[in-house]
C-alpha cells in the first residue's frame, strides 16, 4: 500500500515538473540556467540533510564520546562557517547569472509589456520606430533572443514565463528590462507573480513560440488594420461607446483604456488567459465583466438586449 501511495506520490510531483508553465521543463535560455542553479542547490541541500541526519543518529547513539570543546569546534564549524561558505557560493552563481538574464542583446527586437489591471498589453517595436499593439498574448520566434520592457501605470506586478525566463517586477515609474530567449516551439504560460489588486489570480498570458517566417507573417498580419465589412455587430460596438476604451485598427473605434481588439479573434484566449476565445465567451465577459474579472474597469454590458450582446460577440470573434 505504501509502496504504491509513495509511487503515486512520485508520479504526481514528476507531472508537476513538466507542462507549459514550470521552470523544470525549460523552453529558454533563462529557465535552463535558473533550472540548473534549482538542481544544483537542490543536490547540494539534500547532501546537508543527509549529514545532519547522520549527526543527528551519531550524537544519539554516543552522547558522551566528546569533549566540550570539540563540542563548540563542531557548533561554530557546522552551525557557522559552514553555512557562510556555502551560501557565500550559492549566491555568488546566483549573482553570476544575472547579467545574462537580464543584459539586453544588440540588435535585439523590442517588446514593450505594460501591466494594467488586470491584463497584458503588449507592443511590438517594429524596426521603423512604430509599434503594433495587441494584449494578453506574445508570439516570439524560437532560437532569438527579444528585449522585453516592462512597466505598470498604476500597481506593481511581476512579468513571469517560468518555462522561458526568470520573473521581473513591473513598477510604475521605472521600466524594467528582461531576455527571453525560446529554444523550442510551443504554447507557454505567463502569469502575474506579485499581488497586484482583486483579479491577480486572474491575470495570465500565452508566450506562443513559433518559427521565424511564421513569426513575421504573424507579425504582419497584426500590424495590418482590419478592413471593416458593414457589420451590425461592428456597429453596435461603436454605437455603444466601446470605441472610448478599445481600438480596433481600421474602425473608428480608438480608445486606449482597455485591451486593442483590432485582431482579437486570432488570440489563444480571452479576459487575460481565464476565457477561450469563442462567441460564448464574448458575450459573457461583456453582459458581465465583473463576474468574470471582480474588479474590472470595465463596466458591464448586461441591460443590452442578449440579441445585441451576441452580435458584438460574433463580430469580435471574427476579427482575426
Ligand atoms: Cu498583476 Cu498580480
């Protein structure tokens, strides 16, 4: 019975290490060498225990073999030297690290990440000086390294793709600087990882990495505006103000309080990372933003009729 809970035990902890948001299942350049400094100090702590367990046993089973003075040699050895030593070298690998976590390469692409409450916005430089905007999602080419600029209006966050780099915190005021370097193609988890107000749960990304070419023609297709096809959804939207907050590239709808909606259907999810990205969805987060995000500045959309809210919805999802 034993033999077969600890074998479940192992199973269970070992699912945890892999999937698209863990740092033992690195995916980039950072996340190896912050998961390699994670089993190195793990090996290291597991040698400590194990000689203090076997202290331990030795002292138990021979409570008088030693004199006092041995008795403080080993105090101020084991209990101070010993641990000044090897933290000393822990934190000097850790401190070694940094740099290259953190270093911003030449020539780098630029990806400006601002952190509102409670989503993502995210702006690509493009090579002329001029951004493309989207949120909640970043699309990144596997095996080149992009800088990512990181700051918050308002409340302190922390930018966190476990599988790719380390967490840097977003501070309003400061930008913040961060490498990510994908090795491999995938889906990848970011998430919020410092309390940042009600919805902080609530508050995720996907980091999808693709090849180069189908990087830039993703790219691309986001820098274009959408060409406007006389839509009754469309036209609710921009009848009802939606416009004040979002933008949608090629409408007259140019807010920039909320999230850029220009190509919003072609996102991983919606409402940062909690919804998929369908009509049913949609009409949720609008009739009752608040149910979905506590919180939200969004105000809810519910005393439409359900007829309109659905139409918003399938036009919005069709915006790819
Ligand atoms: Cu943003 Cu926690």
């Amino acid at each position: 019975m034993l033999r077969y809970g600890t074998t479940a035990l192992a199973c269970g902890l070992l699912a945890c290490c892999a999937g698209p948001q863990s740092a033992l299942d690195p995916a980039g350049r950072g996340a190896e060498r912050i998961a390699s400094l994670f089993w190195w100090m793990a090996a290291g702590a597991a040698v400590i225990w194990l000689a203090v367990v076997g202290l331990t046993l030795y002292a138990l089973h021979r409570p008088q073999q030693h004199s006092e003075r041995k008795a403080t040699q080993l105090i101020i050895g084991g209990g101070f030297i010993a641990p000044t030593v090897i933290l000393a070298v822990a934190l000097a690998f850790a401190l070694a690290l940094l740099p290259d976590l953190l270093a911003s390469p030449r020539g780098a692409m630029q990806i400006r990440v601002s952190g509102e409450q409670w989503w993502w916005r995210v702006q690509y430089v493009l090579p002329d000086g001029r951004t493309v905007e989207l949120a909640n999602e970043m699309r990144l080419p596997a095996g080149e390294a992009v800088e990512v600029l990181l700051s918050s209006p308002d409340v302190i966050h922390a930018f966190w793709v476990p599988s790719i780099a380390g967490k840097v915190d977003m501070i309003p005021g400061r930008v913040t600087r961060l490498t990510l370097e994908p090795t491999r193609t995938g889906v990848f988890r970011g998430v919020c990882a410092e309390y940042c107000g009600t919805a902080h749960a609530l508050m995720a990304f996907d980091v999808v990495v693709l090849e180069k070419e189908e990087f830039l023609s993703w790219l691309e297709h986001q820098r274009k505006p959408i060409v406007p096809e006389r839509d009754r959804g469309l036209e609710l939207f921009l009848a009802n103000g939606c416009g004040a907050c979002h933008t949608i590239r090629g409408t007259a709808a140019d807010g920039v309080i909320g999230p850029d909606l220009t190509h919003v259907g072609s996102r991983t999810s919606l409402g940062a990372g909690i919804l998929p990205n369908d009509a049913d969805a949609f009409a949720h987060f609008i009739a009752r933003p608040d149910a979905v995000k506590p919180g939200v500045l969004m105000p809810p959309f519910g005393m439409l009729p359900s007829e309109e809210v659905r139409a918003i919805a399938e036009s919005l999802e069709r915006l790819e």
